[in-house]
C-alpha cells in the first residue's frame, strides 16, 4: 500500500512524501538492487526507479492514444466518398489511354 502525503511540485525546493508496505524479504531485495547499483539509499533507488518506470510508462499510454486517435482518422476520412476533380478525370482517361496503345503497339 502506498500512502501520498502532498504532491509533487515542479519546484524542487517543494517535496512530498510517501510511505509504502511491503515484506520484510521484499525490502532486503530492494535494498539489496539500491545498494548494488550504488545508490546512496532504498529511498533514492525506489524514487529513481520508480519515476522511470512511470514516465515509460505514461509515454507508451500517450503513444497507444495518438495511434488509436489516428486510426480513428484514417477511417473516417476513408469512409467519405471523394469527388474527383474533371482535370483528374481527363488526365485518368489521357493516361489510360496512353497504356492502352503502349500495350498494343507490343
């Protein structure tokens, strides 16, 4: 269980506080991970780690939201019948013709 007191500021003058519950075996692991990877204590190593770990992931989130917002895009421009323009249509016919006697020309 992790207990917020305050919020986190973006002056880093401001702090806030947060008290987590865990296993004894739990705590002699990550004591262990902060002390091999020379962090100067458990609470450095969790607040690094874990605010890593958030900002992957929120990242990820934002990168699933933006891919699924266009798709949704995608489709609803897909979905809407195109006017062709009558110089499209010309150069189509000017160019399908074009192909037509290349190939028979062969």
């Amino acid at each position: 269980m992790i207990k917020w007191h305050g919020e986190m500021s973006k002056d880093e003058k401001n702090t806030a506080r947060f008290d987590a519950r865990m296993t004894e075996n739990q705590k002699r692991l990550l004591e262990e991970a902060a002390r091999v990877k020379g962090y100067k204590n458990l609470s450095e190593y969790i607040v690094t780690t874990m605010v890593s770990d958030a900002t992957q992931a929120i990242d990820a989130y934002k990168k699933v939201q933006y891919t699924l917002a266009d798709k949704e895009k995608v489709m609803e421009v897909l979905s809407k019948p195109v006017e062709l323009s009558l110089s499209f249509l010309s150069a189509s016919d000017r160019r399908s013709k074009k192909l037509k006697n290349e190939v028979s020309d062969r």
